[in-house]
C-alpha cells in the first residue's frame, strides 16, 4: 500500500530583507533509510542542490516551476540510503542570491521507485485546472496552488489540503497531495472563493 505523510512545514523569514545563497533545514524527528523525503521550498529562485550531514543521502532536484506570484516553487526529493536522525541539517543552495523568506513543507512517502510526470498550469477565475497523465501507478502526486487575495479560500476537492498556507504580496499559497491507483489523467482541481488569478503545479513519484 502507498502513504504518504505531511512531516514538517519551515517558514524562517529571517532572511527576508537579507540576500542569501542558501538555508538549512533541521530535521524534527527520525527518518529511516528506504524512505523518500520531499521538499517543496517557495522562493524568489530555485533551489539548485540540496545535501545532508548524515553522508551518503543523494538529492535530486525534480522539478522547478515560477509561479504567476513571479514566485519559483522547487521540488527536491531524496531517497534515504542513510537515516535522517533528529538535528540532521539539511542544507538547500539557490542559483543566486535570494531576498524572500525560506518556506515550504517536507514530506515523506514509500514512493520511492521513480519520479514521474509533472505539470504546471496559471489562470484566472475560480476553477484550478493543472491537468497531465501519469503512466506509472500507484503514485504520490505533490503540488501546490497559488492564489492572489488574502480573503480568497482554496477547496482542493479530491486532492488532500495540507493546510499550510505562506501569505506573501497578497498572495496565499496552499500545499496538496493526492495517491494516485491508476495511470492516466489526473488534475489538480479545485475551487477558489473568488475570481482571482492562481497558478498551480504538481510533480508525480511512485
């Protein structure tokens, strides 16, 4: 049977106002080996490596998408060889110099054969549609929507809502996931409270 677990959400905005090449992570609690962990960081760049002081984990950045926020949300995922114990630090390197707060969540999943297909869509209205197949199933399908409003509410409809939201420039943006049993077309989906622009992405493991 395939899981997947919300395990941590990091929202340090100390580093708002202070140009930076990267931050760390501290892991809360006990991560075995034979896991993948996935981190959805939202920044003003992408994240472009990640590493650990436990040794010989290797991190994959999966996916990178800029959102209509001029905001790029970047997926990174690791399938443990070695345990993450509590007070490993993770740390993730940008491209360049960032100037936002470092947020995000971390997940954890049995997924951990391959990572799939992916998709990001942007609109306005209230319906979110970010549609694309996945060939491989089951699969864990991460992703997130962002939405202009600071009154505007998110309902995912058949994706699970985390209910970690970063507000930032009038804008929300609201972490999902979704276990996906057959192959072929899945979406995001959705409403919104109110006609606004939004963006949305996803990216597929199994």
């Amino acid at each position: 049977m395939i899981w997947v677990y919300f395990y941590l959400k990091f929202n340090d905005m100390r580093n708002t106002l202070t140009a930076h090449t990267s931050f760390d992570i501290v892991v809360a609690e006990d991560i075995p080996a034979g896991v993948r962990v996935v981190i959805l960081n939202k920044s003003i760049t992408s994240i472009t490596s990640c590493s650990d002081d436990a040794g010989g984990n290797t991190w994959i950045v999966d996916y990178s998408i800029t959102t209509d926020a001029s905001r790029v949300v970047t997926f990174v995922s690791c399938v443990l060889s070695t345990p993450l114990l509590a007070g490993t630090v993770i740390t993730c390197t940008y491209g360049y110099n960032a100037t936002t707060g470092d947020t995000g969540i971390i997940l954890k999943t049995n997924a951990v054969t391959g990572f799939g297909e992916n998709k990001a869509s942007t609109g306005y209205g209230t319906s979110i549609s970010c549609v694309n197949s996945i060939t491989n199933a089951p699969a864990v399908s991460v992703g997130f929507v962002t939405a202009r409003g600071t009154s505007t509410i998110y309902s995912a409809g058949a994706w699970t809502t985390l209910g970690v939201e970063a507000e930032e420039n009038l804008y929300k943006l609201y972490y999902v996931y979704n276990i996906d049993f057959e192959a072929g077309a899945i979406n995001i989906g959705g409403t919104l409270s109110a006609s606004v622009n939004w963006g949305a992405g996803w990216q597929s493991y199994y």
